[in-house]
C-alpha cells in the first residue's frame, strides 16, 4: 500500500497502481481529464505506463461539456 496526495486529499492506494489504474477506480474518462503527476503533465499515452509510489501528488482536472 502506498500513500499518495489526491487532488489535496492523503488516500491510500494499492501498490503497483498506474495513472490508467486510478482513473478506472474513480470511473473517469481517460479522455476527459488532464493529469498532473508530482508537477508534471502527463500525456495520455503513458497513464499505464506511470506508476504511483507513496507520497506521489497527483491532480485530475476532469473536463465537462456546457453552454
């Protein structure tokens, strides 16, 4: 289990989680957010490549449609 920061919040993640990972537990569109990782953009092509290890800080901006 590792210690990350979500969006500001401390939660607990199992180990071996990817970016990909997370927004499937959250159930977020992989197409519709935009992530940060420890201050870093990260491209949509490396969110299962990018794996969380404690103390990560992470932010999802998650896009929504209007008018």
């Amino acid at each position: 289990m590792a210690k990350i920061q979500l969006n500001g919040k401390k939660i607990t993640v199992k180990s071996n989680l990817t970016i990909y990972d997370l927004l499937k537990k959250y159930r977020l569109d992989n197409k519709k957010v935009a992530i940060e990782h420890n201050g870093i953009i990260i491209p949509k092509i490396n969110f299962k490549k990018r794996y969380l290890k404690r103390n990560d800080k992470v932010e999802i901006v998650h896009f929504i449609g209007g008018g």
